[in-house]
C-alpha cells in the first residue's frame, strides 16, 4: 500500500515556521515596516491554524494532532523548544563575550566555545548506557537540571572577571544536559506514540531544535 505524501502539510509548516522567523527579525528593526510586520505575524498565525486543521482531517499527515491532546506528549515537546532557545544563547552570546577580553587569544575562545557541544556529543554517547539502567523520563529530567544548572553557572562566571577554565566548565555542564535530555526525549517521546508512528519521533527531534534555534536566534537578540 502506498502511503500519500503529506505535500500541502508540509508547506504550511515551512510557511508558518518561516513567516513567524521572519515576524521575530523585522519587529526589532526601527526602519521595518508596519506593514509587512503585520502581514508576516498574521501570515504566520493563520499558517500555523491551516496546518493544524490539515493535519487533524488529513488521513495520513505529518503529525497527529491528537497527539497534543497528551498533557505529557505537549509538554515534552514544549520542554524540547525551550531547551534549544536557552541554550542558544551560548552560540549567540559567547562568543562576543570571549572576544572581549583582551588576555584571551582566539584558539583559546575557541577552545572553550568548543566545550559546549564536546559535552553534549559525549553525553548523547553515553545517553544511551544511561538510558538502559534509568528510566528516560528520569534522564530527561536531570539533562534538563544540567543545562539550566550550566547555563546559571555560566551567566554567573561570565558577569565578572572569571577564569577561562570555569567559563568552560560551565559551558560543558550545559553541554552534557542538552545531550542527556535528547536522549531521554527521544526514548519517552518514542514511547508514547504508536509503533506505525514512531518513525516521527527521530523527525519531532529535528523540528523542536530547528524551531528552539530559530526563535532563539530572533528572540535572544531582543
């Protein structure tokens, strides 16, 4: 049996996800114009509404909206996108904040920067040891309370006249609980969809990240 491609599903959902990106980047800018602001938000919004109404009557689709239904399969989701914007903030925002200190040569500020997705390769390497002896809700959990501990470290350390070494201590925490987290997403999230769909687990993954990342990128600058 061949399965029908979710085409106007999918176009809706670059529209949406584009459209509110771009939302996000003119209503900072003095010179943009209302105009087109407004035309991208309510674009955007009315997307967003489309695709969801598509999915929902669509007999093969993207993603089941009745999925969202699941206080613990939206809340996981959500969890997702937040993680990714916070931890954002290290690609955005460090790298300005090495380059301004005078006594730090570049391979250094790279050294450190580099730190950040080093712990989060090793910890999605290791995740899936963990993930045999520990539940994934519970990895899920403590990879969250990683990274949000590493990025409170590393506003702490960055606001004063810190050592490299405990900048990037602080950016590999991070790093590890973004990995840890992934992980456990991937697993808890893999078990409460049913087995024909669990294939879109492995996908939510790349679109909570690229939508986390892109709100990220246009929001933190705010």
């Amino acid at each position: 049996v061949r399965s029908k491609l979710d085409w106007l599903g999918a176009l809706l959902l670059v529209v949406s996800l584009t459209a509110l990106t771009l939302f996000m980047s003119f209503v900072r800018q003095s010179e943009a114009h209302l105009t087109l602001v407004l035309a991208l938000l309510v674009g955007g919004v009315v997307a967003v509404l489309l695709f969801v109404r598509h999915e929902a009557r669509f007999s093969e689709p993207i993603l089941h909206m009745r999925h969202f239904r699941n206080p613990a399969f939206a809340s996981i989701q959500l969890a997702a996108v937040l993680v990714n914007f916070c931890c954002f903030a290290n690609f955005l925002l460090m790298p300005y904040l090495l380059a301004d200190r005078a006594d730090y040569s570049a391979m250094l500020s790279g050294v450190t920067l580099a730190l950040f997705p080093i712990g989060s390769v090793i910890a999605g390497g290791a995740g899936g040891w963990i993930a045999r002896h520990v539940a994934s809700a519970l990895l899920m959990r403590g990879g969250l309370v990683l990274a949000a501990t590493g990025l409170l470290c590393t506003a702490l350390v960055s606001s004063g006249a810190a050592a490299i070494a405990a900048i990037g201590a602080s950016l590999f925490i991070t790093g590890v609980g973004l990995g840890l987290f992934q992980v456990g997403y991937l697993d808890t999230t893999t078990s409460i969809l049913p087995i024909a769909e669990r294939g879109v687990a492995g996908s939510l993954i790349n679109v909570t990240r690229l939508v986390g990342l892109m709100f990220g990128a246009s929001g933190i600058t705010w």
